[in-house]
C-alpha cells in the first residue's frame, strides 16, 4: 500500500489543478484527387553530419533541419524526427527520437570498437512524411572504416556474372549497366526537332560512360552521341514518318548494347526550354502537322510551378506550327520549377524541369583569425551572415572542423539538397558541384540532370497524380493513448478520470482528461526525454478505483528498410587514404594510452560469456557479469520483488527519480531496467512488477548488455507462477517508455596550458546550434589536434528566411 501513497497524493493533487490533456479525434482525412478538404502541406528533412567517413570507435554528430517543402521556411509543423542507422545488410543498428523546436534539432551515434566495415546509412522523416512513401526521406549514406578489420556481410553486386551458389552462401545480383531515353516534354514528335536525353547506369544508380550512334532502322546513322563521366547526356534528332530508330553502343567497361528508342508520335506537341538567359525561361510550344490540323484555334496552357503552387499561368492559342513564351525568372523562389503543358481539355501533353538560381543577396562567410597554426593552439572562427547591404541577416548554423588532408569533401549539402535532392528521385552523385560558383558549368550540368532524372518524375506531380489516404498526423510531442473497459466482460467505460503522471516530463509532469464514449483516452504534446516510467490510473468522479486500463504503444513502429546492394570493388583512392589514416591514428591513440598509462598485473576474469539478442529490432550483447537466481522458499522473507532485487541484484538501486521501483547504476550511468515475462519482451505493461510477491516468482535473471551504440540496457527477466496476477490493481499501469533522445556534448579539449597526450582527432569541432547576433556574426573557438595537416571548416544552415546556407574555409597546422 505505501508505494501507492504517493500516486494516490497526485491523484488527488490532479483533480484540484492539473494540467487538462487535450483528447483529439484519431479519423484521418483522405486527400482526393481533383478534390482536397484542406491545404496540403509537405515536410523537407536534411541532416547535416560532421563528416561522410568514420572508423569504429568514431561518434556520429548530426544537425537536423525541417523545412516546408514548398518554402524551405523552418516549420512548426512536427516536433518528433525519427532517425534511423541503417547496417551494410539492411538493418535498423539504432534509432533515436530527436525534439525539433523552431524545425531545428540535433543528436550523436556512437560507433563501437567493433562495428563492421561498409556502407551504412542514416535515414530521417517525421510522421506525417510517411503519408506520402519514400518521397520526402532523408537517407544519406556514411561510410565506415572497421579499425578491428571487421568486414559487412551483406548482398553484393558483383563484376561478373555470379556462379551457382549454395544457400550458405550469401546472395549476389549481377552488375549490369543500362541505358535511358528521356525526349524533351515526355516524348519524340514525327516531324519535329527534338532533345533527347540518356543515362547510362550500373545496377545501383551509379553513371557510366557512354559513347554510341543512333541508327533508323534502314541502317542508316542519324547522329552520334557521348556521355560525361557521369552516365548524362543528349542529343537532337529529326524523327520522320513510318521511321524507327535504335541506339547502338559501348559502355566504358567495354560492355556493348542495343537499345529501341521510344516510340516515336504520329501526331503531338513538343517543348522545347532554354534556360540560359538570366532574367526569362524561354519556352518553345510546337505541334506537327496533323496535331495542329487537329486543334486548330484551340487554346492550349502554360503552367509554371515550384512545389504545389503555381507561379505562372498563361492561356494561348497557335496560329502557326510554333509559337516563343518568355517566363521571368523573378517570378520563383530558388530551386526546381515544373512546367507543364496541357491542351483545350487541361490535359497535360508535356513537362520539362527546369532550375531556378533565385535572387540570393546572402553573402556567407566563415574566416580563422590565422591561415597557419602550431598544433594543439587555439583557432577562432568569425561567422558573417549579410545581404547586399551589408545589414545582418538571421540565420541557424551548424559548423563542423575537419582534418581535410584525409576527410573526402561531402558530396551533398544543405543547399543541393533542399533545391534539388529532394525533388528529384534516384541518385546524385557529387550533388554539391552543381551549387559550387567555381564551377562555371554548373547551369548546364543541371539542366542536364533535370532533362534526365527529372522526366516525369517530379514528386510534386506523382503526388498530384495519385489519392492520397493520410494515415499519420504531425507530432507536436508524444501522444499517450489508450482504452478502458470494464474487468468483468469487454465492455468500454466512457466519461472516467484518467491520471497520468510523467516524472521526467518537461515542463508539466500530472495530467489529466476523461475517456470519450468509446472508453478511449488521449494525452497529447508531451514532452518525454529519455527512459522513464509513466503511470496511469483510473478513477470515477468519487475517487474510486474503476475499470482495466490498456496503454497503446508510444511512437511508431520504423518505416520498412530496403534491401540495397553494394558493389564489390575495390575501393577508392579516397576511401584508401582515409581508412589507412584512421587505422594509424587510432593505433598511435592505443600506444599512447599504454605508455602513459599504469600497466596492472594480470587478471583472470570469469563469468563474461558473451551472448547476443534483440530487442525492438537492435542487436544487443551482453556486458558484465550477469545475476541468475531461482527463488526458494528462503526468499520468501522479502517484502516484494523491488525488495528482492535491491538486496540481490548487483548495481540496483531506490528509484529516487520516480519514487518507485530500481534502477542499476554502475559508475555515473543510471539504467532503467526492461521486463521480460515468461520469455516475452513486455514494453508496455500494465502491472507492477515490483509489487509481486516474492512466493509467485520462480525464478529472476537481470542481464546487462549494450547496444550498437554503446548505450546501456538492463533486462529483468522473471518466470512467474499461473497465479502472480491475481491480486492485479488493474485500474492502475506502470510503463517504461523511452522519449526524446538527449544528444550528447561534443568534447573538446582545453589547451591553454601545455598537455603531453596525444590528440588524433579527426574531428577537430562540432557545433550544432549558432545563431548569428544582431550584427549578422557569430564567433566560435576551439583547440587543434596533434598532426600536421589541413583543417577543412563547413558551415551549413538556413536564414530566417529558408534560404539555405553553406560555405567553407580552410587552414593549416604546421
């Protein structure tokens, strides 16, 4: 009884001033087609990591930007970022909850000592970018370097055509390159110039090069073509009537093909777009003969738009074979425009993609206050953020310092990916060229790339084009849900006081709502951090005890993960320099340790057998010794199991923080323990288990074992008598859920007195959250590491405005 004093005060304590939980409907609309209840909005997420390439034993750091998809504004429209690690061979390592406040928010995954080789991924989204696919998920590949020599297993492409393989041996896809046509507008015209587009790829997306002619079927060659290194390029041709063409030739591996070209139409429109003027987008509109014959005087329309809003719209009819329409370029916000042509009947005939520069007067800039310095001395950094005018300009950063010298350049950053990853569908190799000044072709290497890529793929469109049922709402916190029937038969219990009090809540921990007709209770916007126990109870307006509470799961169950193949190749020059850099310096970490370490006698340790498990889809290992014991009739004496355990179970300590049941401390780490009965995981249970009596349990294990990300969990594992719930409170429910991820602070040392020990951080600094001052500027500080190299500074980030930012600066240690 004295446990539940306690709950019962804040019972009570609710009913007289609690916080009033507010309940909402869970009906989700449907977004139809030609039809939508309510303005649609769409979410964009971009993470920006400290670096691309890590070796074991290495901490991910990554910054989280949530934007509206049309505006690339920082949106309030969700508050819960999912953020999943992803292993070579398709798997979940580990996933965090990350509290996004103003769209901005940020977290760590440590890497353990013994984290297999590969490609890993990082994957973000919120809830309600699962109502729409894939098509507004971050995912983003990171590569790791295995310092223990650990290799991935996982499904491989393979150079050559695989044997024959047995089951124990692990699944291969053969490699094969492939080619793509993509005519301007959609598709090729008889009796009409146009553009064609091609991309030749390998089996994963990866661009080849490519040479080869186009052949009409009579044999005779109307044009030769050749690709840039990465797969992309075009050509013109005249189709004529009754003709079929082919493409004929020779991929860089020396691989040879024969490929039809799309059909050609007997009768249509073609768009035609140049885009190199700097104030107006130049549209071509043509029609062959039959096709103008057809639609004589008819108007036909041109529609402009960037995401879902239409920013130019023209009506017109051809009085010739072809007619010339200049769009202004001021009218866009920067990024990637639709424009679509549709007939007398508002029939879509054609669409090209097209890029936007925008008006950006930003001027960014991050400078050292030196261009050389000696090892280990301290480096400052002012961060300028202007207009045109030299007045400042708000902005969120994050800034991260780099040993350039074995570090590969990103190929991706915050600008190519809100203006242009994230509209386009499929791979982008070096994303980031294509928003580089010094690059001069960067225009036409876009238009390029959207002629290819983006042909009738824009996700603006398919989302357009399809019905959408919305099955998730945006999350402003965790929502805490649940029904209450009656005990004796299955019966809902409407109109009842449901308390929920949430010890390591921010802000308010006790609250309060009723449960609506059909016995359904919801607590919303909560704000949970970290592994805590909720409880719950239910009472009647009297204050007594009244029905069976259920709790629903918290959070959502992580999107499915893709089988994605890896070539097995060697690999690069970069990915070379950068694991044999990483292997030395964490060797030159380990002598150093033992030189000016104390080396200790030898000891035998027992007891430390090591074993693997599962739980919510992460492997875990065991660490530590481990408690194993069967209750006897001598256990009896103990009170309860919470008793029990805080006399028998090493680390286990009085749960000060919630006033009840253990926690397991070991050095300053404080482990809130998971329940496992009868060999089955409870996540969100409706007893206390501390409550039992000792006579109805058979037996107890408590097990200790780490995660991918080296962070700690406690199993309670019991096997209980048929008869341990019989005397069950069941209006009351203690559950032990996890909330919002705490991201861990960089460290970074402090050198303003000299230090002897080794310093081979590869990651000099990372800084997720800079907010420039009144004056446009921010300042940051930190120390060098030990080698002699150069130190690459990126800073990436929105302006209060959405526009994105990024820029880079580098010095040298000597």
């Amino acid at each position: 009884m004295k446990r539940h004093l306690c709950f019962v005060f804040f019972t009570a304590l609710m009913l007289i001033a609690c916080s009033s939980a507010i309940a909402q409907s869970k009906t989700m609309p449907t977004a139809n087609q030609g039809q939508t209840p309510f303005k649609l909005f769409f979410e964009k997420v971009y993470l920006h990591t400290d670096r691309d390439f890590y070796a074991s034993g290495d901490d991910i750091w990554f910054k989280a930007y949530l934007v509206n998809g049309e505006s690339n504004y920082p949106t309030y429209t969700s508050n819960n970022l999912y953020v999943d690690l992803i292993s070579p061979d398709s798997k979940i390592m580990s996933r965090v909850i990350i509290r996004l406040d103003s769209g901005m928010g940020h977290g760590d995954f440590k890497l353990r000592d013994s984290i297999p080789g590969g490609i890993y991924r990082l994957r973000a989204y919120t809830s309600w970018m699962r109502n729409f696919g894939d098509n507004f998920i971050f995912d983003k590949q990171i590569t790791v370097n295995s310092v223990a020599g650990i290799k991935a297993t996982s499904p491989v492409v393979s150079k050559k055509r695989p044997k024959k393989k047995t089951d124990s041996e692990e699944d291969t896809v053969t490699n094969t390159c492939r080619i793509s046509f993509f005519p301007e507008g959609g598709s090729l015209v008889q009796g009409i110039m146009g553009v064609v587009g091609f991309k030749a790829e390998d089996g994963l997306g990866k661009g080849v090069k490519v040479s080869g002619s186009v052949v009409a079927m009579s044999g005779e060659a109307v044009g030769q073509f050749a690709s840039t290194d990465a797969g992309l390029g075009s050509f013109t041709m005249m189709p004529i009537a009754g003709a079929t063409y082919q493409v004929r030739g020779r991929y860089a591996n020396g691989e040879e093909f024969a490929v039809d070209l799309p059909e050609v139409l007997t009768e249509g429109y073609a768009l035609h777009i140049k885009n190199t003027d700097p104030a107006y987008v130049q549209v071509t509109v043509s029609a062959n003969q039959p096709m103008f014959d057809q639609h004589k005087g008819k108007s036909l329309t041109l529609v402009a738009k960037h995401g879902d809003k239409t920013y130019f719209d023209v009506k017109f009819t051809l009085t010739d074979l072809q007619a010339s329409i200049n769009i202004p370029k001021a009218k866009f916000p920067a990024g990637v425009t639709s424009i679509i042509l549709s007939d007398e009947l508002m029939r879509p005939n054609c669409e090209r993609l097209i890029y936007v520069e925008g008006k950006s007067d930003i001027k960014f800039t991050v400078t050292p206050d030196k261009p050389i310095y000696a090892p280990k001395e301290k480096t400052t950094l002012t961060i300028s953020v202007t207009n045109a005018q030299n007045q400042p300009v708000k902005a969120n950063l994050s800034l991260a310092a780099v040993d350039g010298s074995i570090v590969p350049v990103e190929e991706s950053n915050i600008s190519s990916y809100l203006l242009l990853q994230a509209d386009v569908r499929g791979k982008i190799e070096n994303a980031a060229q294509y928003f580089d000044p010094a690059n001069v072709n960067r225009f036409k290497q876009i238009d390029l790339l959207l002629l290819t890529q983006g042909w009738r793929d824009f996700v603006w469109k398919r989302l357009a084009d399809s019905t959408l049922k919305l099955s998730y709402l945006p999350e402003a916190g965790f929502t805490i849900s649940g029904r209450l029937r009656s005990v004796m038969i299955n019966k809902s219990i409407p109109n009842m006081n449901i308390t929920l009090f949430a010890p390591e809540a921010k802000g308010d921990k006790l609250f309060g709502t009723k449960t609506d007709a059909n016995g359904k209770y919801y607590f919303d916007h909560i704000e949970l951090y970290g592994t805590q126990t909720l409880r719950l109870s239910s009472r009647d307006d009297k204050g007594h005890k009244s029905g069976w509470l259920f709790l629903d799961t918290i959070g959502h169950d992580a999107l499915p993960v893709k089988q994605l193949p890896f070539i097995n190749e060697p690999p690069s020059s970069a990915v070379d320099v950068f694991n044999l850099a990483s292997t030395a310096r964490m060797k030159n970490v380990k002598n150093s340790r033992l030189l000016n370490g104390i080396q200790l006698n030898e000891v035998e340790i027992t007891d430390m057998h090591t074993t693997v498990t599962t739980f919510t889809g992460q492997i875990l290992t065991t660490f530590g010794p481990q408690y194993d014991h069967t209750v006897t009739a001598a256990d009896y004496h103990y009170k309860d199991l919470e008793d029990f355990l805080l006399e028998k179970a090493p680390g286990a300590k009085v749960n000060t923080g919630s006033g009840e049941g253990v926690i397991f401390i070991f050095g300053r780490r404080k482990i809130s323990p998971h329940f496992v009965i009868n060999n089955r995981e409870e996540l969100f249970t409706g007893i206390d288990y501390y409550a039992l009596s000792m006579d109805q349990v058979i037996s107890v294990k408590v097990a200790h074992y780490v995660d991918f990300s080296s962070r700690d969990r406690i199993w309670i594992y019991l096997t209980l008598k048929p008869t341990a719930f019989d005397r069950k409170e069941f209006n009351l429910i203690n559950a032990d859920v996890t909330g919002y991820y705490s991201a861990r602070t960089f460290y970074s040392p402090n050198y303003e007195y000299s230090s002897t020990k080794v310093d081979q951080r590869i990651t000099l600094y990372w800084e997720p959250m800079i907010s420039t001052d009144a004056n446009g500027q921010a300042t940051v500080t930190y120390y060098n590491a030990d080698p002699k190299s150069k130190i690459r500074v990126v800073v990436q980030g929105l302006t209060d405005k959405g526009v994105p930012l990024t820029t880079t600066a580098n010095y040298t240690i000597k």
